[in-house]
C-alpha cells in the first residue's frame, strides 16, 4: 500500500536540522533484519540503533519491505505475546501504561530472537524511526500499523501520536482521506485525542517549519474552515509560513476570495477592485503585503554593502545575517558572499578560527559557483586544519586540500612542511649537501696544493741540473 504524500516539496529552513541517520535499500533493510538475530549482542546493538534511525530517504526502501513483512506475519496471539514480552523486558508490569517498547528490545533479544519476535521488533523499530523524522510525509506509514496484526498495534499508536504531537497532525490529517475506513477513523481519533481538531489550535504552533507543514496539509485537504486563518497567514514574518499560507490560498481559489479581498482593504486602505478574480486578488493583496519587506530588504541589503565599502565588515555581517535569516532563499544572495569572504579573511587574519569557518561556509553556500570559490575552499580547509591543530590534532589532509584548491597558499605549504618534517628534512639533506660540498672543496684544494708543490719541487730540481751541467 503506498500513500499521497502530503507535500511534494519541502520548504527551506533557515536552520535545517541535520539528523545523523541511515539511509538504506530494502536490501539492506532486509540484511538488518537478519542481524537482529546475530549471537554477538554487539551487532544487534548496532542492527536496533540504525533500524530506530533511518533517514527520510529511506521510506522508499520501507514500502518495499513493508510488502514482504505483511505478508508473513505471525499468528495474532503470538504477536500480543511479544508485544507483552517486550513491555516486561522495558520493565513494564501493567498493559496499560505508557511504557516504551523500545527499552525492552535489546533485553529480549538477549534469550529471544525467533522469526515471531523479529516481525514485532522490526516494525516497531521502524516506528520509533518514523516518529523522528523532521517531515510531514514520514509519518503517513502509520496507516500501516492500523491494520497491521488485526488491531495488535492500537496501543502503541496512540503512543506514537502521544509522542509526535502536533508533529503528527499534518500526516492525520491527510490519513482522513484514506481508503481504508479503520485508517480514516484512526486519522480522526487521533486529532481529537491530541486537542487540535480545532484548526485556531492547530495553527497556534510556534515553530515556523512545523506550522508550515499543517498550512499545507490544510491545503492540500481543502479544509475550509481552515481557510480564514490561513488567508492571514500569507503575510507572516516566516518565509516558510508565508509561502506555505499562499500556496494553499491557490488552490482554495475562488473559496477564499471575500477573505483575501477583506485583507487587502486592511493592508492597502482601499478596496479591492471587485473586477479582480481570485488570482488577480491575491497576486494584489501579496503586493501590498511585500511592498514593506521590500523596501525592508533592500534597506538591510545596501547597509551591508555601504558598510563593508567602509571597512565595517563586523556592521555588514548584522546586517546580512538579519537579511538571511528573514529570506534564507533571498534572490541574489550569491552578491553577498565576498562579503562574507572578506569577513571570514578578517576573522582568520585575527586567529579567530571558528568565526572563518562560519563565514568561509557561508560565503560557499551562498555563492558555491563563485570565480573565487575555490581560493574560499581553500582558505575554508586552512582554517579548518588550523583549528584541528589548535585542539591538538595534525590535520595534514586538511593543509593538503587547502594546497589543492589554491596551490599559491603559502600559509597552507608553511604548515604542512612544518608539521609533517618535511621543512626538517630539507633542512638536513642541504646541511648534508653543504658538508659534502664542503669537503669536495678542500679535497679539491688538497690536490691543487700537492700539485702546486710538485711543480715547485720540479721545478727546483731543473735548476740543480742547469747549475751542475754548466
């Protein structure tokens, strides 16, 4: 069974959370299985720690094996049996706590790793996988479990939401068009049980990534009771809101247009022109919303550049930090980078090492196509390995890249001839040279000097016999 996901695109973030996980084939899903029943406690460790942590890139790879585990499933006593086995391993002694599963997994497979116990703990790893991923569409797998095992799985669940919280609404709320009516009814049960069927309360969430995820979902349902409040999110301070408030004001369409009318008359202290349609409407209303941020920008945009012209590269790096944090995905941003390269020369310049990494990266991110770009990556690698050095760590490999995207760097060949011997080296084989070429030079003035005498003892002797014949 595979499922719609809720959006098709992930917004940008201005901080991306970065979650070290795996990301597998279903081959290797399989292959991670199987270690699960290994006699080395070391590798089952290593086999439950990647399944509880795969990647969003994985589900693919999840579909693909979810068909094979559903079709050999365990009778269903057996499943309640490991289901209880595994709360009595996490130390559990009530059916009805909230006790997590997953703490009961090693201790298990310690004296239990039957085919029967692997087809309850390879999903319920998958779960804990599920629930920590930072997307929407990573949850929408839990109408898997629904019908999974006739039921078997409802308790853990309703955990699963308990712990998700409104993390889980915006993959509920696409569940609620499901075809299967248990899926639906779980969809709806678990909204209701987390007190957000209410979309006020829904969209009160305070994280902007989070919040965008549910304007979208709102969306893509065509919820509209939904629909007011989210017209008057479609000038919200998040990018990430903003864009998801306008995206899901196109496809409610003409529904929506007596709400964005009554806004722009807000915003633009003037009525709207009722001959606008629904398009023509919000494409006005966006206008009269943006004109500010606009002006905004272009305002923060131009000190950046006024200071960093005046030598205030500390002034330019508050000024575009702020203007990057409102728009990480700001058009024209790659003009910023050499002002952030010029940060980041400063920064090292000073032996604040941590400072030009930030500022070196930045400056790549911002512009990674750069003409300058590869003396950047150099001088990111110097800064690097210098504060690898710092901490106690020779990171030749470090100086070594540096010198492979600038050749010229001598401050990277300084190094790496300082700290791997090889300045040393050449020290001691020119010594070594000189000495040689010193003793070939009195060798040389030894044979001159015999030679010399030679000549003046012949010489001398010439003269004894000229003075004896004569």
């Amino acid at each position: 069974m595979s499922f719609a996901l809720v959006s098709s695109a992930r917004p940008a973030r201005a901080e991306p959370k970065a979650p070290q996980g795996v990301s597998v084939s279903a081959a290797e899903l399989a292959s991670l299985a199987a270690q699960l029943q290994a006699g080395d406690p070391q590798l089952r460790a290593a086999a439950v720690s990647a399944l509880a942590h795969l990647e969003l890139e994985a589900l693919p790879a999840l579909e693909q094996r979810w068909r094979s585990v559903a079709a050999q499933r365990p009778a269903h006593e057996e499943v309640l049996r490991v289901l209880a086995a595994l709360r009595h391993a996490a130390g559990s002694r009530r059916a009805d706590d909230d006790t997590d599963l997953h703490a009961g997994v090693l201790p298990l497979l310690e004296h239990e790793r039957s085919s029967s116990a692997l087809a309850v703990i390879e999903p319920l790893l998958w779960l804990r996988a599920l629930e920590a991923m930072d997307d929407s569409r990573a949850l929408l797998p839990l109408a898997h479990y629904v019908v999974l095992d006739e039921g078997a799985w409802d308790a853990e669940l309703r955990l699963s939401c308990k712990r998700t919280g409104a993390r889980a609404l915006p993959a509920l709320l696409a569940l609620r068009s499901h075809e299967s009516a248990p899926v639906r009814r779980f969809a709806l049960a678990s909204i209701s049980a987390l007190g957000l069927d209410d979309p006020k309360v829904a969209l009160a969430v305070t994280d902007p990534y989070l919040l965008s995820q549910i304007v979208r979902a709102y969306g893509n349902a065509l919820e509209l009771s939904a629909m007011p409040l989210i017209v008057r999110l479609v000038g919200n301070d998040s990018t990430q809101v903003r864009e998801a408030a306008r995206d899901a004001v196109g496809r409610y369409g003409k529904n929506a247009i007596w709400q964005v009318r009554e806004l722009y008359e807000e915003v633009a202290s003037q009525p709207s022109d009722k001959s606008w349609d629904a398009e023509r409407s919000a494409r006005e209303l966006y206008a009269a919303l943006d004109r500010d941020a606009i002006a905004h920008d272009a305002t923060l945009r131009a000190q950046g550049f006024a200071r960093l012209q005046a030598g205030d590269v500390n002034g330019m790096r508050q000024a575009w930090d702020l203007l990057l944090a409102e728009h990480p995905e700001l058009p024209g941003r790659d003009q910023l980078a050499p002002g952030y390269a010029t940060l980041g020369a400063q920064l090292l310049e000073h032996d604040d090492l941590q400072g030009a990494l930030l500022a070196y990266r930045r400056a790549l991110r911002l512009a990674p196509g750069a003409g300058d770009a590869k003396r950047w990556g150099a001088q990111l690698a110097y800064a690097s390995a210098e504060l690898s050095l710092s901490r106690g760590v020779v990171d030749l490999a470090g100086y070594d890249q540096a010198l492979a995207l600038d050749p010229e760097h001598a401050a990277a060949r300084d190094a790496r001839d300082r700290l791997s011997g090889e300045r040393s080296r050449r020290v001691r084989r020119n010594k070594q040279l000189m000495a040689a070429a010193a003793l070939a030079l009195l060798c040389a003035l030894g044979v001159l000097a015999a030679r010399g005498r030679r000549t003046q003892e012949q010489t001398a002797s010439s003269d004894v016999l000229s003075e004896t014949s004569g």
